[in-house]
C-alpha cells in the first residue's frame, strides 16, 4: 500500500516534462484562427448569407411574377379579341335558345348552367341579372346588357323553389322574398305544398320532406309526427303547431300477412332490419292472427307497437 501512495519525486518529474511538452504541441491547433474567431463576426457572415439569399429569392418572385402578369395580360387580350368579334343582338334572355347563347360568346358548359336554372323555374327578371349567371365573365356581361330585353308584359311569379343556387354566384344575396302570410290552420293530411311553405320556417327543402314522410307512412294519425320529419327544428315545430289539425281518415295500411319485404322496409317504422323478421316469423310460425302477436318479436318494444298499430293490418 505505501508504494501504491508514496510521492516519488523522480517519477512525477517525468510526468512534468512531457506535460510541459505536449502543451506546446497542442497550443497551435487551439490557437486556430477559425476557433478564436469573434462571435459578432460569425453572425456577421451568417446574415450575409441570409441576405443572400432573399435578394435571390426576391429575383426570382419577380420574374415569375412578370411571367404570370404576361400570360394574364395575354390571355386578357384574346379575350377582348374575341368579344370584340362578336355580333351582339337584342335578345330576351328567358326565350332565347342555346344557340344564341352561344353565338352571344357564352360557352356550352354556361348555356347548360342557364338550362338547368331555368328548369327549375328560374326566370331572369331585369337585365342585370345576367351579370350574376355563373361563367359569363364581367366584360362579356358588360357588353351584352344593353342588348338584353325581357318582355314587359311578362310578369313572372316568383318561384319558392327558386333559390338561385343553379345558375346565381354563391356571394351574391337571394332576392327579398315577399312576406308570407302564415294561414289560420291547416290539416296535414291533406295540405298542399303552397300550405306548408306558407308557415314560419317551412321552407322548400322542409316541405319536400314533409309530404315524402307523409306519403311513405300512409298518413298522419297525429300532430306530433310532424316532428319526426328529418331536418324540422324543434323551435320551428313548436311555432306550427298550434295551427296544425290532424283528421286521421282514409290511412294507407300496410298487411303484415302479405305484403313482400320490399314493400314492408318502405315504411319508416318498419324499415329493413324489422321486415327481415317479420317475413322470417311469418314464414316460421305462419300467418299473424292478431296485431297483439308482434309484441312476441324482441325488436318490437311496447312504444313501437304503438306506432305501427294504426299502419297495419293482419288481413
């Protein structure tokens, strides 16, 4: 132990020379101009390059630029060209046919977008309209306004259904409609279309809806079905539905003994999954003697029976 402790004088003297030396040997490479190099001369060079690079890019961002407004500026000019071209004529434009649209500069795909407004009952009713047609570029619009002449004694009614959405630009507000006035009552067994869209908050989507379930159920058989109708804001139900009468006469029902599972998933308390079992339980234990024999099927809870009572029948 006291030799592995023990101070010997010679051989520390050893280790105190080549310490001396090495330093020396090593000194250069630290001594490095690249390692004493002043930190503000490093961020100096870093934002050079920097710099560098965003007059590069800025270059770069200009003659793209200047590219892009070319070919704008180009494809501008042709456009000019070819409206200028044209040989413009007073047109109506509810009774003009596709082939003077398209001699007016209007291409087939924006004739075909006027069609199928039309089609749906929309009418152009004064000639600003058309700078609101989806494809007829500003200029060509400008051009062809002083052309248009919609027939003064042509008086359109305007259209519930018309929402504008096929041929108007999307930013554009709908025309106001004129107030509706809400009638006293109505029996929703028999209301029309025109009924149901007079009423607060019933709109086209709502009363398409409305007679659809209507006409699939076979009938209302109380007011509260009204309800169920997919889309109908609680709110909005709760505003109809003081004037609302039901006369439950002349429902459609449907024979569970003899009606194909077709016909029964048709029905929006049946749908498929139960007409599955209604045929696999009539074709297991024969035909339903009574309608008190469904509450034996388990998809059938007491709450659904209720329902489907007054829309089947086991004749």
């Amino acid at each position: 132990m006291e030799g592995i402790f023990s101070f010997y004088p010679q051989r520390n003297y050893r280790y105190y020379v080549l310490a001396f030396f090495g330093y020396f040997d090593i000194l250069p490479a630290f001594s490095a101009k690249s390692f004493f190099t002043p930190l503000p001369e490093i961020r100096s060079l870093e934002n050079d390059r920097i710099v560098r690079e965003l007059q590069d890019m800025r270059q770069e961002n200009a003659r793209s630029g200047n590219e892009r407004s070319d070919a704008l500026n180009y494809s501008s000019e042709k456009e000019e060209e070819r409206f200028a071209a044209l040989k413009l004529f007073t047109f109506d434009p509810n009774t003009i046919d596709d082939e003077g649209w398209l001699s007016l500069g209007l291409s087939k795909r924006t004739v075909k977008t006027i069609r199928n407004y039309q089609s749906k009952g929309g009418k152009f009713r004064k000639p600003d309209d058309i700078k609101r047609v989806y494809g007829i570029a500003p200029s060509l619009a400008e051009k062809l306004l002083p052309y248009v002449s919609i027939a003064a004694n042509d008086k359109f009614e305007k259209n519930k259904y018309d929402s504008g959405s096929f041929v108007f630009k999307k930013f554009d507000k709908p025309a106001r409609e004129t107030k509706r006035i809400a009638p006293a009552s109505i029996e929703i067994n028999a209301a029309d279309s025109l009924e149901w869209l007079a009423l607060d908050g019933i709109g086209p989507a709502l009363t398409h809806r409305i007679l659809k379930f209507r006409q699939k159920l076979g009938g209302f058989y109380t007011i509260t079905q009204v309800a169920e109708v997919y889309g109908l804001p609680d709110s909005t139900f709760q505003l109809i539905k003081p004037i609302l009468k039901c006369i439950p006469e002349g429902i459609n029902k449907v024979s569970i003994n003899s009606a194909t599972e077709t016909e029964l998933e048709q029905h929006p308390y049946i749908r498929k999954k139960l007409a599955k079992v209604l045929i696999a339980y009539r074709t297991q234990h024969g035909p339903f003697r009574n309608i008190s024999d469904l509450g034996k099927i388990q998809l059938i809870d007491s709450d659904l029976l209720a329902k489907l009572v007054p829309y089947i029948s086991v004749e």
